[in-house]
C-alpha cells in the first residue's frame, strides 16, 4: 500500500469494544508528556504505519536511525498494516495495538480520551501546529499528522498540451471540454478512475470546500443536504458521472488497477486522475522508474473558482497518536514529535508541512504563481458528520456510493443521476434531524 491513504477513508460503523475504555476503564485518557531531556528517554516502541512501501524498502529504518541520534535509548520497530482500516479495528478490541499507531477513522473522535493519550491542550499546539482541531477533544489534542494534503487532479502535462489545453480548466464544462480534445487528438484514456482499488472513489468527498472555497463546508455538511442544488458534493459527483457518462474514462472500470496507474500516467497513456498532493511524488518516481520525464507530472486544481480564484482545501492526513495503553508513552510521544517537526517526511514526500511557520512545498509553485486560495476547512462539525454519514448509510468516506454513481453513469445501473442524488440527500437530512449537535 504504497500511497497516501485518503482522508477519513473507510469510515465504518463505531467500534464495539465493550470494556477496552482505556486507562481503567474512564473515559478522560492519559498524557503522553514531551521529554525534558531526550537522553534520558527510553523504552522499545512500535510504530504502525501505512507506508509498507516504506518498511520494505528501508525508509523507516532509516528515519529511526536519525531519530536515534537525539533519542539513542528508544528501540523503534515498525509494523505496517496492508488493509489498516480492516487490522487495526480487529486490533483495538485489546490493548496491544502499537505505541504510536495512526488514528482510524472508525473511531468517534468523542472516543478519542479512551484509546489514545492526550499531547496537549489545542490552545499551546495550535500556536505552532495545523490541523489541531481535528484530534480536540475537550480542548486537549490526541494526535498530530506529519503532513497536510490538498486534493486535486495528478496529470500528465505533455498530454494536456497536445490535445490542445494548456490553461486549467475554470469550470466543469471547461473541464469535460479539455478530456475531450484529450480523446479527439491523443491516444491517452482521458480520465482514469481506478474504480477497482474503491478507495480512490473517496477522494471525491475531498471536493467539498474546493468548489466554493468555503472554510464552512464541513459545517454545511452537518447542517444541510449536500446534494442540494450547487453545492459541493453535488457539483463533484456530477463531473464524476458526465466523465463517465460521456465516455471520457476506461472503458472497462472494474478491470483497473492503481499500481499500473501510476506508470501509466507518467507515460502518457493515462491523462488525468483525482488523487491529491500525496500522490505526485509516487507518480513522479514512477516516471523515473519507466525512463520518461518526471516533470511531465502536474497537479491541477478543481475546475471551480470563487472570485475569479481557484481554491485548494488543506487537510491533515492521518493523524499519529500514542496508545493509551502504552507503557512507553514518553518515548512514543518523542516519537511522534521528532518524526514531525525534524525528519524531513514532508519535504520527502513533497507535502504541505504541519508546522505553520514552513513554506509551501515546491511542487506547488504552479499554485502560488496563479493564485490559488488555500484553505483550511474548519473541522468543528467533522464527529456529526461521521455520525451522519455512518447511521444513514450514504458512505461518502466509503467507496460504495460512488462505484454505484459510475455504475449508473457507464449503463451497468439504471436510474437518473438527479433521482439518485436526491435519494442520497433524503437519507441524509433525515438522519440529520435525528443526530444531536
């Protein structure tokens, strides 16, 4: 699994963990209280990641060599997790799920004080740290991401120019306009979804606050229907479907695969996917590795703009926290510290740093030079959301509805785009009025 896994992907019903409440059974947590003195910090810690790629190839050993060398008593060994969602829920119904391990977005983050120890109060990190309302519960911060992500479409810059397309695309139509020349004077399959790997279909949820660059948008997720008419979900699901509907995509999306995607891409046999900042440095290293020009590789935004600006929402990926259980909580705190303030991680995966004071990473010029608005969406509403979406169903951080909506687009389901999204909207404001604030 060797990508930056989606935000919030593969949300699920809550954990039903009976007696696994954390620290005695409360449900006020514990700290994991940064070190005075890093070398008199000690103890064996694991560390569960995503990043088997990582692991395999030796990265993270690497990275803990480093760490060594200002925490030269603490033992780092990594566990990575190739279906983490799946293993990791399994996991949690005991206390043996790592020191440090990445904050599943199956937990209810209400939940947070009963498996994960507290790094601090919002008030102190948010000074120096993004995304710390993410992790808040009751003014203190469960967990930190050594990166931030923006979404928007990886694509393959030489293919856009041939077909003719050489500025991005303000508007959906402009945008479908562009797939077209694309399949009218290229040999390249204009948009690829990569339908079969289900997980790159969440990334669509991402859309929302891109379209109208509202830093409220999680809000009006809590609040309204988000297939309303123009609003962000709605505009994003429907270019999904009019790509595939217009014949825009593979032809057969069931037979896709991601790994060869990315190749594929840097090639030129593949002109646009949306995936977001994490993967370009994939796609990037896969051009490399097939002997074509790296720098063919581009990132675009939604075609979408607000005061003649395009906008870019900013996210945390996931979020590293400290087992509540931990006996090593120090050392895992140390951890999660180093590997996000001094390893380099961001830089190394060309990502959107953490920390408030960093520049924005270099791949990103092309957004500085034309404007972009970068935003961060607030995410004070993100628990009734997930509360929302996990009673009536929808899954908008699952792949389900979305595979339906291509399925509907390409012939294999019937029914209207404008019935289905109008059924979705149902299920989900009749939930909402049943879900407290």
């Amino acid at each position: 699994m060797n990508r930056r896994t989606v935000l919030a992907i593969a949300v699920g019903a809550a954990l039903l963990i009976p007696g696994c409440t954390g620290t005695g059974g409360t449900s006020k947590g514990a700290d994991a209280k940064a070190a005075d003195d890093p070398s008199k910090v000690s103890g064996d810690i694991t560390v569960l990641t995503v990043r088997t790629d990582l692991v395999q190839d030796g990265t993270m050993k690497k990275y803990a060599a480093e760490f060594n060398k200002t925490y030269p008593k603490v033992k780092v060994e990594f566990q990575a997790l190739t279906n983490y969602e799946a293993e990791i829920k399994i996991r949690m119904n005991t206390e043996d799920y790592g020191d440090v391990l990445l904050i599943p977005a199956v937990i209810k983050k209400d939940d947070y004080p009963k498996f994960f120890a507290s790094l601090g109060t919002e008030a102190e990190r948010g000074k120096k740290y993004r995304f710390t309302d993410y992790t808040t519960v009751d003014g203190k911060v469960y967990g930190q991401s050594p990166v931030g992500v923006m979404p928007g479409f990886v694509y393959n810059k030489r293919v856009w120019e041939q077909a003719g397309v050489t500025e991005w695309p303000t508007t959906p139509a402009e945008f479908l306009a562009g797939l077209k020349a694309i399949k009218a004077k290229t040999d390249a399959i204009p948009y690829y979804t990569n339908f079969a790997a289900q997980w790159t279909l969440t990334s669509w949820t991402s859309v929302n606050g891109s379209v109208h660059c509202d830093p409220q948008a999680t809000t009006k997720l809590a609040e309204g229907d988000p297939w309303a008419e123009g609003a962000d979900l709605r505009v994003g699901d429907t270019l999904l479907h009019d790509i595939v509907k217009q014949g825009l995509a593979e032809k057969d999306p069931t037979t896709t695969n991601w790994e060869l995607s990315k190749p594929r891409t840097a090639k030129g046999e593949i002109a646009t996917q949306w995936l977001g900042t994490w993967a370009i440095v994939q796609f990037q290293d896969a051009a490399k590795k097939a002997g074509v020009n790296p720098d063919d590789i581009g990132f675009m935004p939604f075609p979408a703009q607000a005061d003649g600006k395009f906008c870019g929402t900013v996210a945390p990926d996931y979020n590293q926290a400290v087992n509540v259980h931990s006996e090593h909580k120090e050392a895992a705190r140390a951890w999660i510290d180093w590997f996000t303030d001094k390893s380099g991680y961001d830089k190394d995966n060309l990502a959107i740093s953490p920390l408030k004071d960093a520049p924005m990473p270099e791949v990103l010029k092309p957004y500085e030079d034309a404007g972009v608005k970068l935003i961060e969406v607030d995410d004070a509403a993100g628990a009734k959301v997930k509360l929302i979406d996990n009673d009536s169903e929808v899954g908008i951080y699952k792949p389900d509805y979305r595979q339906d909506l291509v399925d509907l687009a390409r012939g294999a389901k019937k029914g209207s785009l404008d019935d289905f999204l109008a059924d979705l909207g149902k299920k989900w404001t009749e939930t909402q009025a049943n879900v407290g604030s």
